[in-house]
C-alpha cells in the first residue's frame, strides 16, 4: 500500500506502531552509515517516541545467542514490557509466524521500520510489511548498515516497493503535527537530546531565568 498521499495518509499516532528489528550489540558494532553514536541516539529517540504517543512496538531479534548480540541495553530499558520475538534463522522478520502475529496484534495499519542491517533486515521487512497491506516508513537514520552504497541500493529498492523514505524528527513530527497538542514538550526534549542535540543549546537562550 503507497504512503505517498500526504497530507491524506500522514502517519497518525492512532494507527501507527514501530517495529524495531535487529538492533543488537554485536551488529551495531559494524555499523559505518550512519555513524554509530547517531543510530544510537535515533533509536533511543524512537523509543521515547512510542512512550510519549502510546505506541505499539514490536522488536525482533536474530540468533541474539550468537555473535549478532543482545538487544541493545538502551530498547530494553525504555520499553521493558514490549513484546521481543527471537527469531531462529529467518532473515525476512516476517518469515517469522510469531512476528508477523505480534504485528498483526498491534490492530494498527502504519508501520515505522528500523533496524540493523537497513539493507536485508529493515528492507526485506519493510517491502513484506507493504505486500500484506500496511503502509510502511522506513527510519533511515534509526537504521544501519555498512556502508552507504548499501543503504542507497536498499533505499531504492524500498522506495520502488511503495515504502515511505523517513527519518526520526520527521516522524516524530508527523504524528504531533501540533506543538501544542499532547507530547510537543516530550518532543522538543527527545529532539535537544537524542536526534538534533544542537537544539538542546537553544533552549536556555528562550528560557526565563529563574
């Protein structure tokens, strides 16, 4: 299903859930687009995204008994009662019968998709999610691989498919769609923080003192 009728079909905190897919300690550790740190800090902000709005998340793991790793500390601290599917072999997340169900369960048609590698777990997953009907974002910047030939080829191949190209702000900004609606604060903090941290340092020139 295209995504591409914004304003129409803009995501919408209550049909929207995130599937996080494959962030694992060993695997991040290969990690060269994007830097490291930054899809450390764009999955951090994800996670707090779904808190703040109440979204449902669905994380998967692959072979996370094996050199791929655990989930990283940061997903299992921040959402300690998410639903984890450890799949044994299969690569596509939605080979997976328990995933695929677990996703299903969330009732929601929006997925925001990121992960390691975006070139196999987040594009094979993504391009499955858009074939059994959901509209589908992939979160470039929450997602890593390799090298940044491999997430062009994999952009493309996405984009191709009728999945929706994003990034963390971006997302996070289409579902408040109003700073003054419920979560803008939770919002303008996740961005100082995690995903822009060069706003963090405009805040105290706005702020009153004390």
């Amino acid at each position: 299903m295209t995504t591409a009728s914004y304003p129409v079909e803009r995501l919408d905190r209550d049909r929207a859930a995130i599937l996080l897919v494959d962030h694992q300690v060993g695997l991040i550790l290969g990690v060269e687009d994007p830097e490291r740190e930054v899809l450390r800090r764009n999955v951090l902000a994800l996670t707090k995204v779904a808190k703040a709005y109440g979204l449902p998340v669905v994380i998967t793991t692959s072979a996370d008994n094996g050199p791929n790793g655990i989930l990283l500390p940061e997903i299992t601290a921040e959402l300690p009662d998410a639903p984890v599917v450890h799949r044994p072999g299969e690569i596509d997340a939605f080979d997976n019968a328990d995933f695929a169900a677990a996703v299903k369960a969330t009732g929601r048609d929006q997925m925001i998709v990121a992960g390691i590698s975006t070139d196999v777990c987040v594009s094979f997953a993504a391009q499955s999610a858009v074939a059994a009907g959901y509209q589908v974002h992939a979160v470039l910047d929450a997602s890593g691989t390799w090298n940044p030939l491999a997430t062009q080829a994999a952009a493309s191949r996405m984009e191709r498919a009728g999945v929706t190209l994003n990034n963390t702000v971006a997302v996070a900004a289409e579902l408040q769609r109003d700073w003054r609606e419920k979560g803008g604060q939770e919002l303008a903090e996740l961005m100082a923080g995690h995903a822009i941290p060069f706003y963090g340092s405009l805040i105290p020139y706005v702020t009153p003192s004390a």
